[in-house]
C-alpha cells in the first residue's frame, strides 16, 4: 500500500470515529434542548392555571384544539404525600377535537388550596414523535457524515499527495539510478526541511556508492591485468616442464594438476577482467548483431566439444533476433549461455533455442529440481556437482544484459531450465 492511501486511510478512519461520537452528541443534545423548550412551556401554562384557579379566576377551555390541554381533579392527602409535586413524561394522549391519540410532554403538579384541598393538573402538549424525529435525525446524520467523510478523504488525498511529491520524486530517481552509469542530475526542490534533509543524505550515500564502486572496479580490474602475465609465464614454464623426458611419472602427474589448476585460476583472473571492463563501460562500439547469425558461427565449435555427450540442439527462428550491440560482447554472451546449458546437461539431453519477438530463449535439459533464481546469478556460486566451473558465467551474461538494457531471467517448466533474454 502507498503510503499515501495509508496515510489517508488511518486520518478517515479517525475522522469516522470522531464524527460517529458527535453524532450521537449531536441527536442527544438536540432532543435534550426540545425537551427543555417545551417543559418550560409546560411549566408556564401549568403555572398560569394554578393562578387562576387559586384567585377565582374563570378557568380557559380544557382543550384548544391541538394545542396545549389540561385536566384537573381532586386528590386525596395520601396520594398527594406519595406522589412528586411535579413529574415529567412522554406518552400518548387523546386529542377529543381530532379523535385520536398523540404523542405528548404531560407536566403533572400538585398543588394545595387554602381550603386544605389537595388538587392534582396534569398539562399536556402535542410533540414530535420521537420515533419520526429520531429516523429524520439518522438519516441526515448518514447524509452528512457521508458527505464529510468523501470530503475529508479527497481534502487528505489532495494535501498529503500534494506534501508527498518531494519523496515520490526522490523514489522515481532513486529507481532509475545505476551505479556507474551516466545518471540525469536530481531536481527535487522543496520548502521541507525532512526532505531536503533526505534529498542530502541520499545524493551523500550514493556518492560514497559511486567512489567505493569505482574502487572496487579498479581494485579488480588492476589485480586482474597484474596477474594476468606472472599465471601466463607460470602455465608456460609448467607446460615447457611437462616437456621434459627426464621427469618421472608421479611427478609429471603433479606438475600436470598443477598446471590444471592455474589454466583455472587465469581462466577466473580473465572472467573477472572482463566483468571490470564491461562495468567500466569500455564496451562503447555498437552495431546490429544478428543473433541467429552468431549462434550458427560459434554452435559448431560446442558441437566438437561436447560430441561425447550426443546432446541434440534444436534452433528455432520465426523471426532474426538483431540486438545494437557491441559483437565481441554478442559473441560472449552467447557463448556463456551455450556454454552453460551444455556444461549442466546430461548425456543424450536436449538444447532448445527458440528466436521471437526480439527475445532469446535457451532451454536444457539437466537437474530434475528447478535451481535458485537469484543465486544463480552470483558470482563465484556452483550449481552442486559442478565445482570445476568458474561460477562467473551467468554473472557475466548479466552483467552484458544490464549493460545494453536487456534483462536475463531462469524459469524452470516441463523438465527445461529456461534463460530468456529480452529488451525491457
């Protein structure tokens, strides 16, 4: 989830809680200042009646209409002395004017005249029901809590969205960014501290990035070039040695292991030479490269090579796969991939090479397991039974990929191990 929507999703749902608490706040508060308005209507009325009763006075209708009503009656001393002066309820009373029941706020009093009589007025007014103003309540509570929670969340999208542009920035250049490749400068002007704090630390790492990498490139690249000639004399002085009838067989057995063992080293010493160079970006030539072209000029070399392991190697092309690429690289390249479905296949195995839509895919048979996706294309990692590799093949095909935007990736279906190779 982006941290935009997360954002926006935590302030909703607090804005939701909070605006369900002063909704049902809301409701009380408004039924409590109706109740208070009409008790002291009521208590007005009822005061007025007791007046005019107590002096004489004629008293008014019982009932005008559908407006307040009263009844007044005769208690007794007990029923007076076990019951409140004043009492306040909601209950239905009978209009006689409209012939029916209504809900009403009845104010019952009692009171004493100056004869010792106790008398008991029960005034009435037509409310609201409850019921009817509780539902037109709800409903435009649900209508307003609706409308504000739409608003809240578009209002948060727009700002935070609007404050998070600094970091998406940041994120999309991050994103492109290669490590010793020519990289488009980073604008991400801002009037936030917490971002132009971050835009600093991040163009600070990268550059320790870039000069480690550099060191590490050149580290390789001059220890590789070194050691490139003392193996090469080394090889050579062995070989002039195994030439040498006097040396006794156990010996020569020895000194043969030994020269096995550096024609592996230099092997390893001009893999990594390579890699340097094509990091260092000294691969620049480029030209349209038929790979289909290539894979018929160097297929008849691996054929010789690998005769005894009567492997069958089936091309299939609907279309030229043409790559601008470097030709000494295009060439490397598909011989590391050749290579290696040769070297981790099986006697009487299969290679399909398939050519399509400006894609590469060679598929072999070999392990009955699929392999590691990802550690496959680590440098110095041995498939297991297979140690005598280099374990700098696939590095190196990926290395050449990343270096003209292609991308090499393994599957594992229907018994083949797959590398496909394709424009991104």
């Amino acid at each position: 989830m982006k941290l935009s929507h997360s954002v926006v999703l935590r302030l909703s749902l607090m804005a939701a809680f909070v605006l369900a608490l002063w909704s049902v706040f809301f409701y009380f508060a408004v039924m409590d200042e109706v109740r208070d308005e009409t008790d002291d209507s009521l208590e007005d009325y009822s005061e007025l009646l007791i007046i005019r009763f107590l002096s004489g006075q004629p008293m008014p209708s019982q009932s005008i209409g559908s407006n307040n009503q009263y009844f007044l009656r005769e208690v007794t001393a007990d029923f007076a002395a076990h019951h409140p002066v004043l009492t306040y309820e909601d209950r239905s009373v009978f209009i006689d004017e409209k012939g029916e029941e209504e809900p009403a706020r009845v104010l019952t009093s009692i009171f004493r005249t100056d004869d010792g009589r106790f008398m008991q007025l029960e005034v009435s007014t037509p409310s609201i029901d409850k019921h009817d103003v509780r539902m037109a309540i709800i409903g435009w509570l649900v209508f307003l809590y609706l409308t504000l929670m739409a608003a809240v969340c578009l209002c948060n999208y727009w700002v935070i969205g609007r404050s998070l542009r600094p970091l998406h920035r940041l994120l999309t250049w991050l994103k492109a960014y290669r490590i010793g490749k020519t990289n488009e400068p980073l604008e991400n002007e801002t009037r936030i501290s917490e971002f132009r704090m971050l835009n600093r630390v991040t163009q600070n790492t990268i550059e320790r990035s870039e000069k480690l990498f550099r060191q590490q490139k050149e580290f390789v690249g001059n220890a590789s070039h070194e050691m490139q000639t003392p193996l090469a004399v080394a090889c050579g002085r062995l070989e002039m040695l195994l030439d040498d009838e006097t040396l006794g067989e156990e010996r020569a057995t020895e000194v043969f292991k030994t020269l096995k063992t550096l024609q592996r080293l230099s092997q390893i010493n001009r893999s990594l030479l390579l890699l340097s160079k094509i990091d260092g970006g000294q691969f620049v030539e480029k030209t349209a490269v038929s790979i289909h072209q290539t894979l018929e000029d160097i297929l008849p070399d691996f054929r010789t090579a690998y005769a005894h392991l009567h492997i069958r190697i089936e091309i299939t092309c609907t279309e030229d796969v043409v790559w601008q690429m470097d030709p000494a690289l295009a060439t490397i390249l598909l011989q590391n991939m050749i290579k290696n479905a040769y070297t981790h296949n099986h006697t009487d195995g299969e290679i399909h090479i398939t050519l399509q839509n400006d894609t590469l895919c060679v598929a072999n048979t070999g392990a009955a397991e699929p392999l590691d996706g990802e550690a496959i294309f680590t440098r110095f990692h041995h498939t297991p039974g297979k140690s005598d590799s280099t374990g700098l093949g696939l590095p190196i095909a990926q290395a050449i990929c990343r270096n003209y935007d292609m991308e090499i990736t393994y599957a594992f279906s229907n018994g083949l191990h797959a590398f496909r190779i394709a424009k991104t």
